[in-house]
C-alpha cells in the first residue's frame, strides 16, 4: 500500500496559553472552511483520496451491490391527527422519503409532500413536520445540503399547496400548534452574519409565536432570556389546550428547566414550575393543574412521577411509576395509560402502567431489537410502532391499546437470506472490572481462528444508546465474510444516567478503555486480529476513535472516523460546539483544560509513529460538528505517519452532519468506507 503524495499543508506558529500550559495548532488556518486556501487543500486531498479508493478492484462491485441492498420499499410508523394518518416511504432509491396521508387505513394513500423535486441532486430534505389538531395544516421544514438550518412553511392538506407563510433561521426546534389551530409555537436564532451561516455560534434562541397568514417580522415573541444566552426552548401545549408547557434546556445536559403558561386567560407571563435544574423533566400531559413528568431525579434509571401546580413543592410531589432495573428510555401517554420503553442490557422493552401506576403487562416485541413510533394522543386506543434488529429490516405494527395486541401492519419485501447470519449478545469486561455489553453479527458457524475480518463501532457519550437496528450498509460486510461488533460503552445512556456520568468529563477516558477492551476482548477470544480489526464511529464516535487511535495505534488495522469532534480545545467556538461541554467539559475552564487535552486526537497525535491506515470523513455542509476539525486532524495525521500507510480524508459536498443525506450519497460513501477496508485489512 504505497502512501498517497499527501498535498501541501504549510503549518504556521500558532501557539495558545491555557492555564500555563502553551499548545501549539499548527494548521490553525484549515479552521477557515471557506477560505481559497483551504477550499485548495480540500480539493487536492478529494482528488488523491477519491483516485485511491476507485482504484480499488472491489469498489465498483460493492457499490452495485449496496445499490441492491438499498432497493427496498422503507416506511416509517403512521401517526394520526385530526382523523388522518400520515406517514413517511421510500420507494427504494429515492434521495428522500416522501410524505404521504390517507382518511383512512383502508384508503389510498395519496402524497403530501415529496422533498424529492427541491433540488436537483436531492439535498434538500424534510426536517420536520407538525399537524394541526385539526387536521386540516401541515407545517413542514425543509433543511438543504445536510445543514442544522431549517425553513419552516404550512401545507393545506387538502389542496396540497402552500400558504404564503414562511419561516427562516430556525434550529433545534419541532413547530407546536396552538389549540385553536390559529398557529404554531417555534424556536429561532437571530439571522447570522453573512457567509457565516455555517459557522457562527449560535446563542439566544427565542421563542416565537406565528399566526398564520401574517409575516415573520411581525411574530410575537412569546419568552427570551438575555440573560441566558445557551437556553434552549422547547413549547408543547397541553391536550386540554389549557397550558404552554416550556421545556428548557441548556446545551446537551440532560438537566433541564420546566416553565408553564395559563392559556385560558390573557397572555401572562411564565411561572418556573421546575426550576432548580437538578435532574432531566419530560412533560407527559396532565389531568388539570396535575402535570405528569418522566424524570432522573433521585433515579438515574429514571420514574414517573405527578406534580400539583397548586401545591408544587416537593414534598408533594407523587411517584407514579418507580424507578427498576431498566433504564426507562420513553414514556407516551396513550388510551389514558403510560407507555414505557425500557433499556434492558441495550435492548427495548415495551410496558403499559394505568395512570396510577398499576402495571398492566409488556407488549411483545419480534425479538431482541428496537423499537419506535408509538405516536399519538392520550384519547387513542390504537398506536403503530416499529420493530428492529440487525437482522430484522424495519418492520411497522399496528398496537390495540385496550387489548395489548399488535399486528404486522407492514413488512418490507427485502430478498435477502438472513437465516446465514445470527446475532449474539456477549459481555466483557473493561480496565477497571465494568462489565460492558458487546453485539456480534456474522456468518453461522464463524470459525474463530483470528482471521475474520471486523468493523468496531462504539459511540459512548450524550447519554445516547445504541441498540440492535438494521442497516443494508453491513449486509455487504457481512457477505464478505465481516463481523460487526457494536459496544455500549460508558457516556451513553445504556443503564441509566449513572451509566452516562460514568463515561462523561474527567471519566471520558472509561469510554476509550471500554473501546480499547472490547478490540481487546475480540482478539483474545479469535473472533479476528489486529491486521483484521477495524474500528469507526461518527460524531463523538469519531472522536473516540482518533483518542483511542492515539493510544493504541498498535492494537487496529484500519480506522474509520467520521464528523468527528477532534480539537477538544476549541469546540466550543463554532456554532452549537459550546453546547457539547455538560459532556465534554471546556478548555477555558482551568479544572477541565488537563482531561481534554490528555485526549484531544488533534493534540495527541505523535510524529514518527506508524498509525493503521485511516479513512477521515466529514462534509463541506456539517454546520454541527464544523470540518475544520476533520481538516486540521487530516493535515497533522499525515504530517506525522511514520509508516507508509496510507492517511485519506474524503469531503462530501452538499451534504452536513449526516441526516438528510440522499440515498446516492450513502451508498456512495458507504461503498468507498467498505473498499477501503477491502484494501487497508487485505481482503479477498
């Protein structure tokens, strides 16, 4: 595997004082994403990554092969509002799910909103959509080239066409109909610099009320906080129509601030109900002035518990459904009972509990997999939801909540022979003695001699869990021989928030000794070996990968970060960076300055080690998790190999974070990720 001839990157003596510590960053100016220099890095490492990787014999095989794979009829759960359904198909290969609705289950669906015909290379995608109570409005927000950006409109249902409203500058935010259908509760920022859009921090979200028929400039502004530049706001306005209950948050910390509003009188001004920011509160509904809230406090698997607003104070305060051994993910209200998805050694359980509590059974699920959807009002006695593993294509269920039955309501024709592949559920144990799961997916009757080739994904943080789900992308893996192995490690949210804390600030290093143990445990136990071994993860699953690349360059074969967070010290100065440091912590802060930089990958790499060859990836469009990151990570990488395997960055155009991006585009990059394993681990 000769090293490709990198391109130039001129360094220059950039060098920060933290705290007494100076850090050098030498490519500080690949920061400028949109500066021609850079834009001229960019264009010469595309052109040497994209020649390497079709060079590989395998690539165009594989690519025709996820084409086939990707070709299959995909729906998400219906929801009903208003007397309709609505839910969201993909014929296949469309770049973007459609959206469509029908009167009823036994009508034809006919197509409300098809994003496809937005743009011409199907960048533009449908970010979010809301139904009016009574059916008869769709607001609708479309986000281009993968950016957090939203532009929300209204869709008459009936006609299908659009009024003349228009919503700009939105981000982080659903819409929420006011009761009388008048208009929608939304969040949005302040419009950003010009050619700045992408980059700009983004602070002081307000929360704006739109009447319809009237334009944006003359929005009433329903709560701003000058004073509190990082809160969030999320309304929802309570079944009755009598309450705007004001979810606020603070970045990514899952502790939060609940507000409400008396909606049957004039406008007044918000009363905190929950206001010490002490736990995480989920607003479930409420009977009066009875509010019901899943929270973590004093349960890190989390409870439900009752509020009075006329007597607020703890004290008062009523369990409803207690904390138990699994980590409660999701509670709806539903048929005037609680609905439950549970965590139980990072697979769903789906329970039913009266409003009292009273436990009324668990709906049987297919298997061990995931489950989603569960949609609707507190008065329906019937959901849909759907069921998932990596063996199980998306499957969608009609649920009768008066009996606890469910149905297929639809199946994917997918012709694929999964009887060849079984799923196991091992543990192993870490540096310290926790024991962490690990998911294995491969060919029956594997031989464990160390010679399978396999992917490690691991994520761990932001309370995130990962479960069993199914992906065509590792279909093609798995028919070339290839084990997935999926570790839930430390940060995610697994077993509660105990299992989260574990894994998040100056303990972020558990998470990478979670990872480096199940590479380990792999090994140990012949399922492969290091020159077989890859490891990826995306976003913060990208920065674990550069730490742990960083530590044991000596344990992987391959290595595939994606949108990876990878200068831990300067996160927080591009857009919503700041947002991540409830996790992650902040350079600034002289306490949490030594943990970052112990494992910042941008600052950790080592000139003249020799590193497993690496596939970076991010996009030109990521307005989350900017690319300068994966630049400057690249540019340094490549600077320092002490080997001649190769060190390959690959920017997407058009396309951001990862969500809306088209089918072509997924295929695309997935084929190029499988080929260059093909290549780097020496498969046949």
């Amino acid at each position: 595997m000769p090293p490709p001839a990198y391109p130039p990157a001129r360094t220059v003596d950039q060098t920060d004082d933290y705290h007494g510590t100076r850090v050098a960053d030498p490519y500080r100016w690949l920061e400028e994403v949109d500066a021609p220099e850079t834009a001229a890095w960019v264009k010469a490492e595309n052109e040497i990554t994209f020649a390497w990787l079709r060079a590989i014999p395998a690539r165009e095989r594989l690519r025709q092969r996820l084409t086939e794979l990707w070709n299959y009829a995909r729906f998400t759960p219906p929801f009903r509002e208003g007397g309709r359904y609505f839910f969201t198909r993909n014929d296949g290969l469309q770049p973007q799910a459609v959206l469509y609705v029908q009167e009823t289950l036994a009508a034809e669906p006919r197509v409300l909103l098809d994003p496809n015909p937005l743009s011409t290379d199907g960048t533009v995608a449908l970010s979010g959509l809301s139904v009016s109570r009574d059916g008869r409005l769709l607001a609708w927000s479309a986000s281009e080239s993968g950016s957090d950006w939203q532009v929300w409109r209204v869709r008459d249902i009936a006609t299908g066409r659009d009024l003349d409203d228009r919503i700009q500058w939105a981000k982080f935010t659903g819409a929420t109909w006011s009761h009388d259908n008048a208009g929608f509760y939304y969040a949005r920022y302040a419009q950003p610099q010009p050619d700045n859009a992408f980059e700009e921090t983004n602070y002081f979200q307000k929360l704006y009320y739109h009447r319809l028929g009237s334009p944006q400039d003359q929005d009433e502004l329903v709560y701003e906080r000058p004073d509190r530049k990082e809160w969030f706001y999320d309304p929802a306005v309570s079944e009755d129509g009598r309450w705007l209950v004001l979810t606020i948050g603070e970045g990514t910390d899952r502790r939060n601030r609940v507000y409400c509003r008396d909606l049957a009188g004039p406008a007044g001004q918000f009363t905190p109900l929950l206001d010490e920011f002490d736990a995480g509160y989920t607003f479930l509904g409420n009977d009066g002035a009875r509010f019901y809230f899943q929270t973590d406090l004093e349960a890190p698997r989390g409870r439900i518990i009752a509020v009075d607003l006329a007597a607020p104070a703890r004290a008062n305060w009523r369990v409803i459904v207690p904390e138990d051994r699994d980590a409660l993910q999701n509670t709806i209200m539903l048929n005037d009972q609680f609905v439950t998805i549970a965590m139980q050694d990072a697979r769903h359980v789906v329970r039913r509990f009266t409003r009292d509590g009273r436990p009324l059974g668990e709906i049987a699920l297919p298997g061990l997999g995931s489950v989603g959807g569960f949609s609707g009002h507190r008065s329906d006695r019937e959901t849909f939801f759907s069921f998932t593993s990596f063996l199980n294509p998306t499957e969608i269920y009609h649920l009768d909540l008066v009996s606890g039955r469910s149905a297929i309501f639809r199946s994917p024709e997918f012709a694929f022979d999964f009887g060849r592949y079984e799923t196991r559920q091992v543990f192993y144990t870490s540096r310290d003695g926790t024991r962490v799961p690990l998911f294995l997916v491969h060919k029956r009757g594997l031989t464990l001699d160390g010679s399978n080739p396999t992917y490690l994904y691991g994520y761990g943080g932001f309370n995130a869990s990962l479960t069993p789900g199914f992906s065509p992308a590792r279909l093609a893996w798995l028919e070339m021989g290839g084990v997935y192995a999926q570790a839930n490690l430390r940060g995610g949210g697994e077993y509660g928030e105990a299992w989260h804390q574990a894994g998040m600030l100056d303990r972020k290093q558990n998470v990478f000794d979670d990872f480096i143990a199940a590479a380990e445990w792999l090994i140990a136990n012949r399922y492969t070996s290091t020159p077989k071994l890859a490891i990826g993860g995306g976003s913060n699953g990208g920065t674990l990968v550069g730490a742990c690349l960083n530590q044991r360059p000596d344990l992987f074969g391959a290595a595939v970060p994606a949108v990876g967070v990878m200068d831990m010290l300067r996160f927080h100065l591009f857009t919503i960076g700041w947002a991540w440091a409830s996790d992650y912590g902040c350079a600034s802060d002289p306490a949490q300055f030594p943990a970052l930089y112990a494992y910042s990958p941008y600052h950790n790499i080592r000139p003249g080690v020799c590193y497993p060859p690496t596939l970076i990836t991010t996009a030109d469009h990521d307005d989350r998790v900017v690319p300068g990151h994966s630049f400057k990570y690249a540019a340094r990488l490549q600077a320092a190999q002490g080997c001649a395997n190769p060190i390959l960055i690959r920017v997407e155009t058009k396309a951001g974070h990862g969500a809306g991006k088209p089918t072509a585009k997924l295929i695309e990059e997935t084929a190029d990720t499988w080929a260059f394993l093909v290549r780097a681990l020496g498969l046949e």
